[in-house]
C-alpha cells in the first residue's frame, strides 16, 4: 500500500485545521468506510484531549501568577503594619513608585516643552521604558490584579461547569 502524500498545511492553523488534514489524509488509506470514521474519531478525542490538557496548564500559569501577586501584596501588607519593621522598610516601595512617576513626568515635560538634539532619542527611549514601568506601578497600586482575580475566577467557574 502506498503511502499518502503528507499535505504542506498538516503543521500550519489550529487544531481544527490539523484534524481536518489530517482526516483526509486518512481517506487516503485503503480501509474501510468505519475504520476511516473511527480513526477519524480517535483523531478528533486525541486532539480534544490535547486541548483539554493545554487549557489545564494555562488555568494553572494563571492561578500561579496570581498567586504570586497576591503573596507580594501579603508580604507589602505584613511589612506596613509590622511594628518590628524599619521605616525604610515601610516607605522605599511607595517612595520608589513615586520617583519613578515623577521621573516619568519630568521627561514628558522635557520633550514637549525643551529644545532636545543629538540626546532626543536616548530621552524617548528612557521615557517608553519608564512609561511602561509607570504602567506597572500604577496597576500594582490601584489593582489589575482585582480585575485579574475575577478574570480567574470567571475561568475556573467555566472549567468546573
């Protein structure tokens, strides 16, 4: 028996483009009308099962990452309300986030309002990063990962359903 030409397509699109390929790959074969359409099935639960799994091990990076955030805003709150704690320890993450945004508005008013030459681009390039930083800090304080805790729990809800 011959074997059937592998089609180009068999590595490119979703799953669902993998088992369509794949399934008239299989009407290539020599068997029977059944054989094909119960190899057909066995293809289609292979690759649901594969995306099961894979939306498992997504549902688990998220509830880690979570999880980690949370921790970090724990370990913010046991330090803040530590009576042991040093005032440093209290003050360098919001003092830190206040530098940062204000640093951040400093070069925005730089390269609005100043005269910038050679150094324009090296103060641009400073300022996307710091803008991007910004962003964080300020998801950090005024709570995406809130947003992002019911985005989880929307996702597991779906899952146990």
């Amino acid at each position: 028996m011959p074997l059937p030409k592998i089609p180009k397509n068999i590595f490119s699109g979703g799953a669902s483009e993998l088992v369509k390929t794949i399934s008239n790959t299989v009407d290539e074969f020599n068997l029977s009308k059944e054989e094909k359409e119960k190899f057909k099935i066995e293809i289609l639960n292979a690759t649901n099962a594969h995306l099961e799994k894979m939306a498992a091990l997504s549902q688990a990076e998220l509830e880690s990452y979570l999880k980690d955030s949370q921790d970090a805003r724990s370990r913010e709150v046991q330090i803040a309300t530590s009576d042991k704690a040093p005032l440093i320890n209290k003050i360098v993450t919001p003092v830190l986030a206040i530098f940062l945004i204000a640093l951040t508005f400093v070069l925005f008013y730089i390269v609005l309002f100043r005269q910038l030459g050679a150094e324009k681009d090296i103060v641009i390039y400073i300022l996307g990063v710091l803008s991007a930083v910004v962003t964080q800090v300020i998801s950090y304080y005024f709570g995406s990962s809130a947003s992002s805790k019911a985005n989880g729990d929307a996702i597991r809800d779906m899952i146990k359903k």
